[in-house]
C-alpha cells in the first residue's frame, strides 16, 4: 500500500513540476526522488554494517526485545532493535529467526514471506 501510495505521489509531483515549471519542473522533481532514494539506500546500508559487527542471532536482552516488539513492525526495525541478525531456524516460505541472550532465553520471530513483516513471537525464558 505504501509503495503504490508512494508511486502515485510521484507521479503527481513529476506532472505538477512539468506543468509549473516545464522540463525543468520535471528534472528537479526526478532529483528530488532519487535524493530520496538514495537517503534510504544508505541508511539501509548504514544498518547492515552495524549489522555485521555484531555477533549473529544474539541481543543484549530478549525479554526487552520482546517488549518493544508488535505485529507487522518491518524486518529492517526489528533488526535496528535486536541490535544483530537473528539465526535462520525456518524454510523460505515460513521465515523464522532466532535471537538468544546471554541469560538463556530465546525470542524466536516468525515474518510473513511477501511483506516481512513481523507476524508473530514466541519467548522462551531459561529455567
């Protein structure tokens, strides 16, 4: 929904620029969006590598992971708070990734394949 929400947008702001300004509207509005696009390049690229810094499928604490945690929250958010990348434990077409503390407990988070987004989670607390 987002992405066609974005798209006409953009095609609004293209037209709007090529009827104010002519092709000149339309070279500073084409500007503007892939401005924009790079933005969200880097800050993807920024999370990644502090993504790779960390060690895989650990975070500091899963109980406050788990609390900060709500349905449909997107994989790049989850990652930013977990703080690494979770360990693969699902099939591709049932995505499932594992987080583990340094007290024993496990936060296992289950996305939907077509959006990933967050669908749902099981702690698991050390006895």
């Amino acid at each position: 929904m987002k992405n066609a929400l974005f798209a006409l947008l953009a095609l609004a702001a293209l037209l709007a620029g090529g009827w104010a300004m002519g092709w000149q509207g339309v070279m500073l509005v084409l500007s503007v969006l892939v401005f924009l696009l790079l933005l969200q390049f880097t800050q993807l690229m920024r999370l990644m590598k502090r993504m790779q810094a960390a060690p895989l499928g650990h975070t500091a604490s899963c109980v406050m992971l788990q609390s900060k945690l709500q349905v449909g929250l997107p994989l790049t958010q989850v990652l930013a708070l977990a703080g690494s990348l979770g360990e693969r434990v699902g099939e591709k077409d049932d995505p499932a990734y594992l987080w583990r503390d340094a007290g024993g407990d496990r936060l296992l988070l289950r996305f939907d394949p077509r959006s990933s987004r967050l669908r749902e989670w099981t702690l698991e607390r050390a006895s």
